[in-house]
C-alpha cells in the first residue's frame, strides 16, 4: 500500500533523519522533494504545494533548525499535517432510523457491488444488525446475479425485482421490505457508468430523493488517483454525499486519491477496500494512514484484527495444553488459519514498523503458509498430537504425502519445538517478566 509514495518520502526527509547539520536551506530543498513525490503519487499539484508551504511555516515557527533531533520532528509535522490532510480523525457511519438506509454511488467498475457486500458483512457482524442487500442495477448485465452471489457468499439476503426496470420504485419497495421482515440496515447498490453523464447522475438524485438515506456513500477506485478525484467532485455537487469509500488499496496504488479527496470535496473519506475478500474492510483512520505512508507500520489495526479472531475460550484451553505439553500440530494448524483470516500476509506485514521497508523487494505470498499445511495434513492424528514419535521413516512417508522435502519435514519440525519452549516460557516467569517490561515502558 502507497510503497512507491513511501519510499519517495523516506528519501526526501533522509537528509533530515540523521544528525548532520539541518538549516533553512536544506529544509527547503528537502520539502521541494516532498512536494515532488506527492504529485508523482498524483496529488493536485496545488494541494501539494500547500501541503508543503504549511509544513514550513510550522517548521520554521517550531525552531526545527535547533531541536535537539531536528529530523523526527520533522517527520512528526510532516505526518501531522498528512493526518489533516486526510480528514484529521475516523468518520463513523449514521445507522440511526429503523431500517437506517445506505445509498451506494460511483462508477463502474469502482467496486460498488463487492463493497456493498463487504459493509453488509461487517454490519452483520456487529451483532446487532440484520442488512438487507437492494439490488438497483437494472442495466448492466448480470449485475443483479452478482450480488446474489456477493450475498450468499457473506449470508445476507438480498432484494431484487428482475422484472422491474424501474431502480426508484425498487428502492422504495425495498425499504418497505427491510420494515416488514425486521432488517434494521438497507444497503443500495445501484447502477454505475462508465463515465458521469446525465441520465446516471438523474437517476441515483431520483433514488436519493425517494428513499432520503442516512448515508450516501460515493465508491471510488484508488488506482483512478486524480481522476478519482474529479469524479468525487461531481458526484458531489449532485448529491451532497456524506463520505467517500475507497477500494482496491490493496493494488498498485500512488495514494493521491487517498491524500487529497478530503481537501477537494470536503467530505470524509469512512471506509477502505484492502483485498479481495469480503472481510477485507477496513474503518479510515487519518492518523493510522499518515503512519504507514511514512513507513511507520500501523499496529493498532494489527492488534484490532488479531482481536477480531481472539476467541476466549479457545485461548483458554490452549493455555491448559500448554502447561500440560499438550499443544499439538492440530492447535497449531488453527492458529495458522487465525493468521490467514486477520488478511493477506503483505498487508498485515506492512502494519508492523519497519517490515514494510525490508520486506518491499519480496513478495509475499498469501500461499505462504501452504507447504506447512501440506506437511501437517500428510501426518496420521496420533503424530499432530504427539510430534515426538515422528521418526526418520515417518518424515520421508510425510515428505512425500505432502510433497516436500525431508529437510522442509525437519525444518517445520525444529520450528515447532521452538515455538513450544517459548510458549512455556511465556507461561512460566517469561511471560510475566515480559509483561512487567512491557508496563515499564509505558
């Protein structure tokens, strides 16, 4: 995510990083930098010079020429003024009403229909909220189709009116639907075109005026960057939409959109597209996306997910295996498709600071994880549960049931053992040790 953009200004600010000596000048040179990488990841080009000319009147006016570390605060201003930027704080969604009713609008191929499909399945999760899908694509073809598909796939019912090419009154009828059969969100998917025109921007005002939603949702694809951008400005002053989604951050993104939509249109921008599939959704958090711009990891959204996953009594009873010895390759196996689930690998690796950095030039696989399954699969039950009897005959029976190597057997195998000396530590003195420097730290 923003590798390229991250990069550029990681080399811009490098001069001001170390511990040479920082004046006026090179500030200067080192902002004109700045500005060069954010319009190379295609931020308007105003926006960027004022970007850069505010992080200098600040600079100047904080004495960073004789701070005691001149480079981190800096980058301090610089990733405070990119949170600003971006909107200054999360912007949550308006779920009031009884059903609240959410209006999806973009063009095609932004990724309105698998994004609805993903806020419906994040909504769903929240316990408290039954969604309802409305079809109002009456035009492309087999748009109505895909999002029976995008509901079954996330278990949401979905409303639809094949015989009906009318999106306002399908809208309404919808709505009247939600009330009758006790869904307490509606989101409407409706039709996008290739480019705005007039018909498109009637129609979905149409919609909008009929249905008046709690929330109008613009869907934008951020590989489009300024484009994206014009677009969102259009839409706007149709429909005065109350926040803007992006999608495909998991792509080659440049990052412009992300950086300079919240200046243009004066909207939020509420939720992030960050994969395939549909649990890759993810609340915008300015100051969460300044931090991995600038290569800084974002760990708080790390420690969210893997929170997602946690189940409490299954942590319980890991627990108790431990101190008895007991943690085989099956619980093993289940914390690896805890991982999976968190998302893809390159994305959770670039939450962590400094990984991201390192690990830029390597591609990581979401298969990371196969050859391991591979091998835990190809071993009987009684050697998951106890990894201790697999002797030389056994290796070369699972190497070959699993298509691996001996030498991958042995290796996944001395990376067990270890994994469970340290989690005995960790449930011994180790763990409370490391708990008690932890708090220290604070």
């Amino acid at each position: 995510m923003f590798d390229n953009l991250s990069d550029k200004l990681d080399n811009a600010l490098h001069v001001l990083k170390g511990h040479g000596q920082i004046t006026e000048v090179n500030v200067a040179e080192t902002l004109k930098e700045v500005r060069r990488a954010l319009v190379d990841a295609d931020v308007n080009y105003k926006i960027a010079k004022e970007f850069t000319g505010t992080v200098k009147e600040k600079a100047l006016g904080q004495n960073v020429l004789t701070a005691l570390k001149p480079g981190q605060l800096m980058v301090k201003l610089v990733k405070d003024e990119l949170t600003q930027l971006m909107g200054g704080e999360a912007a949550g969604i308006d779920l009031s009403g009884n059903p609240s009713v959410i209006l999806m609008s973009g063009l095609q191929g932004s990724g309105k229909t698998t994004f609805s499909g993903k806020l419906a399945n994040y909504l769903k999760n929240k316990k408290t909220k039954k969604p309802l899908l409305v079809a109002c694509d009456v035009y492309r073809p087999a748009a109505i189709n895909q999002l029976h598909v995008v509901g079954d796939q996330v278990g949401v019912e979905v409303y639809s009116d094949e015989g009906n090419q009318d999106p306002v009154s399908i809208a309404k009828a919808a709505v009247a639907h939600a009330k009758q059969n006790g869904h307490n969100v509606v989101i409407i998917d409706t039709a996008g075109r290739l480019a705005v025109d007039e018909a498109m921007m009637t129609e979905i005002a149409n919609i909008h005026s009929a249905i008046q939603p709690n929330e109008t949702l613009f869907v934008v694809d951020s590989m489009t960057g300024q484009d994206a951008v014009n677009t969102a400005k259009t839409f706007n002053e149709r429909l005065n939409f109350d926040g803007v989604i992006l999608t495909k951050l998991d792509g080659d993104t440049r990052g412009g959109a992300a950086i300079s939509i919240k200046s243009v249109v004066n909207k939020p921008i509420k939720f992030i597209g960050t994969g395939e599939k549909m649990d890759a959704i993810d609340v915008f958090y300015p100051d969460r996306m300044a931090d991995r711009i600038l290569g800084m990891g974002d760990v708080i959204s790390l420690v969210e997910r893997a929170q997602e996953q946690y189940d409490e009594e299954e942590a319980r009873k890991l627990q108790k295996k431990i101190a008895k010895n007991q943690f085989g390759f099956d619980d093993f196996l289940n914390q690896l498709h805890q991982i999976k689930k968190m998302g893809s690998m390159k994305d959770l690796m670039g939450m962590i600071p400094g990984a991201g950095k390192m690990l830029k030039d390597v591609d990581i696989d979401d298969d990371a994880f196969k050859h391991v399954e591979a091998i835990i699969y190809s071993m009987t039950p009684e050697e998951r549960s106890t990894p201790t009897v697999i002797n030389a005959s056994r290796k070369k029976r699972i190497a070959k049931g699993s298509g691996t190597s001996v030498q991958q057997v042995n290796q996944l195998l001395k990376q067990f053992n270890q994994m469970g000396k340290m989690m005995k530590m960790m449930q011994g003195g180790g763990g409370k040790k490391m708990m008690q420097m932890m708090k220290g730290m604070k």
